[in-house]
C-alpha cells in the first residue's frame, strides 16, 4: 500500500468519497509514484545512455531504441500522472482528447531531450562542471520547493524527502508544486534553460572536445537546439490552446504535486 489515511481523514472520506472516486484517486497516487520513479532512475539511465553514445559512438540500433525509449517513457509519464489528477479533481477539468494529450507529450518529449543532449554535452567537455551545474539546479530546485512551503505529506521528514525529490525532478523539467498561476515562473525557468543551453554551445564550439570530428560540430548543434525550439512552440500551443484551464483565467493551474488548503484526501498524503 502506497498511501494511508488517518483516522479522522477516514470519517471525512466515508462521507464525501464514493468507491469509484476512491479507486481514482489511488490510482492518481500510484501514478505520481510511477512519475518519482521513472525521472529519479530514468534521467540518469538516459544520460549515461546518451553519453555512451557520443564519446563511443554506436554500435547497434538498439541503442538508438533504447534511448527513444526512455526519453518517451520519462515524457509520457508526466502525461499520465496530468490525466490522472484531472480526474481525481472534481473541480478541475479533464485532459481529454488526442491533440492535447500529444501536444502536451512533445512539448515535454523535445524540452527533455534538448537539455539532455546539453548535459551530456558538458560532460564531455568537462565532467566536474556538469556535475556541479547538475547539483547546483538541483540545489536551487530544493529552495524553490522549500520556499513554496509545500504541505503535501503527513510527517516533517517526509514532507523534505517529497521536497528533495521535486527538485531533482525540476533539473529535468518543469514541475509545478503548489496551486498557483505558473506563467511567471514557467518563463524564468526555460528562460534560465535556454541561457544554459546557449552556454553550453558556446563552451562546445569555443574548446571543443578531442572526441568529435569539426564536421559534426553543426549537426550536435541542430540536434539540441531544434528539439529546445519545438518543445517550447509545443508548450506555447498547449497553454495558449488546449489546456483545459484557458478559459478559466482566475483559477490556479493544475498541480503536478497536489492541491493544498483543500479539504480532500490530498491533504494527508503519505507515504510507508
């Protein structure tokens, strides 16, 4: 078992929840889990995949595959867990349909592969600042997580593991920890994203490293900066058009955690 209750979260859920809405909402838990687990093993898996990759070079096709793989299933899960939170929220509104279910996959798909492909990038040009910049986002990620005063798990020691999690998820992608509106720090982040990637280019054509041919210096180049671009195209289409909240300005957005200051089960959310 995931999660449990308390015994006065028990009282109140007898009387509000029907077993269906019960079922829904442990599924919703499970997935947030499965979304942990894939960014927490998948993003290192994927970054010692990719650099296998550019400083061996390829043997097979299936590490081609393996590493599409991955980044799908990393991107796919922050879908999942979208799909399954609308539905356990009755005052929220369903991510229902095909287009904005695969707008809002890709924009997750090339956002994540772009900065992918410029860590393992820093790693080849230097193993000791990657790792530094990793833990310094990851650091920061902490901070904002801290700041944020999230309130989402029953015990204080869980509550800063839940904390220490989100941001090392927020290193990989944008991860929204409390009800509010995201536009502004949305932009900071892939504007902060941006600026490192460009960074990280730069550094690459300035002292390039001694395991890549000059010939291959423009399409590394393409290979991140073109996925950076269409993710965030795919992430203006998605909030400009198909997010289920557009038409409802005054509302918070969604949680990719889960909701605060709202009599639910959410509210006790813990973890054994």
């Amino acid at each position: 078992m995931a999660f449990k209750y308390s015994s006065k979260t028990d009282n109140f859920l007898e009387e509000q929840i029907d077993p269906n809405k019960e079922v829904i909402d442990r599924v919703t838990d499970l997935s947030m889990l499965r979304l942990f687990e894939i960014y927490l093993e998948g993003c290192p898996q994927l970054l010692l995949q990719l650099y296998t990759l550019m400083e061996h070079g390829p043997t097979s096709f299936s590490q081609y595959a393996a590493i599409m793989v991955s980044c799908c299933a990393i991107s796919w899960s922050t879908v999942d867990f979208q799909i399954a939170l609308r539905k356990s929220l009755p005052d929220k509104n369903l991510l229902s349909g095909l287009c904005p279910k695969l707008t809002y996959f890709f924009y997750k798909l090339f956002t994540l592969s772009s900065w992918m492909m410029s860590g393992v990038l820093l790693l080849l040009l230097n193993v000791k600042i990657a790792l530094f910049l990793l833990l310094f986002l990851w650091f920061l990620g902490i901070i904002w997580a801290f700041k944020n005063q999230t309130h989402f798990c029953a015990s204080i020691s869980m509550e800063f593991l839940y904390r220490i999690v989100v941001g090392f998820i927020l290193v990989f992608t944008f991860f929204n920890i409390k009800g509010q509106n995201t536009k502004c720090p949305m932009s900071c982040y892939y504007i902060v994203r941006v600026l490192a990637t460009l960074g990280i280019l730069i550094m690459f054509w300035v002292c390039p490293p001694p395991v890549f041919n000059s010939d291959y210096f423009i399409l590394i180049s393409i290979t991140i900066v073109l996925p950076l671009f269409l993710g965030i195209i795919f992430l203006i289409v998605y909030y400009g058009i198909f997010h289920p909240n557009r038409r409802e300005d005054k509302k918070p957005d969604e949680i990719d955690g889960k909701p605060v200051q709202r009599d639910c089960r959410i509210r006790y959310f813990l973890m054994e």
